[in-house]
C-alpha cells in the first residue's frame, strides 16, 4: 500500500496532479480546493490511500493527515464510495465534522455535496461510536485534537498557518509538545 508519497508537482489538472517521485509520475486525485494551493514545481507531502478495483488503482491524497483518516471513515459506510468522500472532503473542516458526526447534527451533515439526509442519517448511525472512541472525547461532544493546537502554537511562532498545517501533518506525536518540537524540525 502507498500511504505516503513526497514529491514534486509536474502537473496539475484541477481534482488530479502529477506528482513526480524518484522519476515515477504518480497521478494523484486530491480535494477540490487544495489543488489552488499547489503549484508546479512545488515539493509537497501527501498522505495517500490506494483503491484497488478490478479494472482500476487509484490513489487518493490529502495535504493534511485528519482528511485522510476521515476519508477512510467514509469509506466503511454503505453508500459512500471514494468520488462522495472526496466531494465530502472538498467541502468540510475535518474538526468541525467530527464534532458534527458525534453531536448527531444530521442537518449540517447532509448539506454537505453528496450527502442527503439517508447517508447523513447513515454516517451517524456508522462513524458516531468510532469516531468516540479513535478522538477520545474530554467531557465534549468534539474531539480532541492536539494538532489543532499544535498549529495555532506555530502560528504564533511566526509561520503561515498553511505551513504549520504541512509541518504538523508530517509528525506524529502523543502530545502538543512533541507535535510542535517535530514539526518544527520539519520546518528546518
């Protein structure tokens, strides 16, 4: 499986970009509106997720690590194939939908593309107990989500919030403190 690539943009076609790893051009469908922020030429990160079909592979990439773990979510839920979760991607905060699928708010939910009020009705009834549990909820009906402050600390620090969000969807850390020493080593 190819969970991560790191390269350059040699094309971008709006939903599609080339990514050029080690001579290899892998295209890569990314969310609508992130394809803004990338240009060619750039070196980016892409946590990536590989579909296998009979008559197909395709391969998925997001800029941020919670959009990955939120498409995958999607995926387990009937009726919801990779072109709606990417659509649902493409028009959602990932923190806000968490918090959103756990509060039960079919109402938001189902204004999101792709989804009306059965798959939203779906979503919750699917995700709600996982999400609990993979977020662990502090006494909210959020998640908890220490890259969120992770990112804010950066940001503080002086970087963009667009690199701190890049930086920070590179480490994996147990807590705020680690994220943040990580991630500005990946800023170095």
């Amino acid at each position: 499986m190819i969970s991560m690539l790191r390269g350059e943009i040699v094309q971008n076609n709006g939903a599609d970009i080339t990514l050029m790893v080690s001579g290899v051009g892998y295209l890569v469908h990314v969310p609508s509106g992130i394809e803004q922020s990338l240009t060619c030429g750039e070196e980016v990160t892409l946590f990536t997720t590989l579909i296998a079909r009979e008559d197909s592979l395709d391969l998925y990439g997001f800029i941020d690590q919670r959009q990955k773990e939120i498409f995958s979510l999607l995926l387990n839920v009937s009726g919801v194939g990779p072109k709606t979760a990417m659509n649902v991607i493409s028009g959602i905060e990932p923190n806000r939908f968490l918090e959103e699928v756990v509060s039960e708010n079919i109402t938001y939910l189902s204004s999101l593309p792709g989804i009306g009020k059965k798959s939203a009705q779906r979503i919750v009834l699917e995700l709600k107990e996982k999400i609990a549990k993979l977020y662990k909820t502090r006494g909210r009906t959020g998640p908890v989500d220490i890259s969120e402050d992770a990112v804010a600390a950066l940001v503080a620090l002086g970087y963009s919030e667009n690199q701190a969000r890049k930086a920070v969807g590179c480490v994996q850390a147990d807590s705020v403190e680690n994220l943040v020493r990580g991630a500005l080593k990946e800023l170095m």
